[in-house]
C-alpha cells in the first residue's frame, strides 16, 4: 500500500510542479515561439534564436545558401539596446506581416534580450 502512496506523491507533485514552470515562461517565449507570421513564427527563421541559414527572398522560404542571412538574436541584449531591437521587431512585423500588440513587442524585446 505505501508503494501506491508514494507514487501517488510522486505524480502529484511532479504535474504541480510542471504546471508552475509552465506559467513561469517568459510571455515574450510563448510569443516568439507561437505567434504566426506569414511565413511562420519567429522561431521559423531564428531557430532557437540562433540560427546559420538564410531568408530567400525569391523563393519565400529558409535555405541554407541564398538569400538574407538571418542574425542569430544570442546576446544581442548587449549589443543593442531596447529601442533598436523595438525597431527590428516592427521591421519583421512590416516585412513578414505579423499581427503584434505594443504589449507583446514589449514582452519580445525583453525575452530577446535575455537569449
Ligand atoms: C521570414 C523569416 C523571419 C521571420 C519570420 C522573423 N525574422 Fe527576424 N530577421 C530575419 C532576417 C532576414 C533578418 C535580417 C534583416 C536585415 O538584413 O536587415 C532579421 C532580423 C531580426 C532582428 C535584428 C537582429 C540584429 O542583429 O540586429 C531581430 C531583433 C529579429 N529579426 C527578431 C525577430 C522576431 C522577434 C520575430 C518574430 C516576431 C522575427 N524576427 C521573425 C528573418 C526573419
């Protein structure tokens, strides 16, 4: 019986504490990994916001030799400061139309910050 009792434990604080680090996400992650441009989320281009590959502007698509190369977005928080990444996230909202709030621009240049 205390077998069941310990692995009912077990579960139960295991799924408790899923749930927290799941609301414990940084809310600009979830947008950069969620929300849909029209070709794809952030995350499609900056992989991981890291990222060796390129934009093709013919084709539309990622591709490994042509095209604009897509910056990798690590550490550009020292590199760069809040209101110029503000205003690369609006370029990609214009260029790969992207339905943005102010708030969630917010939430992403904090989150990007930190990569
Ligand atoms: C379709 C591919 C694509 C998507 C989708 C995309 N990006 Fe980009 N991103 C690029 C390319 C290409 C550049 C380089 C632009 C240039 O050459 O000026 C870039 C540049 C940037 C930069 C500037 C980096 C630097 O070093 O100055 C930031 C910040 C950025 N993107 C963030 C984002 C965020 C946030 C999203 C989602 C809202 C996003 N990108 C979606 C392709 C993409």
């Amino acid at each position: 019986m205390k077998i069941i009792y310990i692995l009912f434990l077990v579960f139960t604080f295991g799924f408790i504490f899923n749930s927290i680090s799941a609301k414990n996400e940084h809310p600009g992650k979830i947008i950069f990994y969620s929300v849909k441009g029209k070709y794809g989320t952030c995350n499609t281009c900056h992989t991981n916001g890291d990222t060796a590959l390129r934009w093709n502007m013919e084709t539309m698509s990622v591709d490994p030799e042509e095209g604009r190369k897509i910056p990798s977005l690590k550490g550009i928080g020292e590199r760069k400061d809040p209101e110029q990444i503000e205003r690369s996230i609006k370029l990609m909202q214009k260029l790969f139309e992207f339905k943005l709030t102010d708030e969630q621009i917010k939430d992403l240049v904090d989150y990007i910050s930190t990569l």
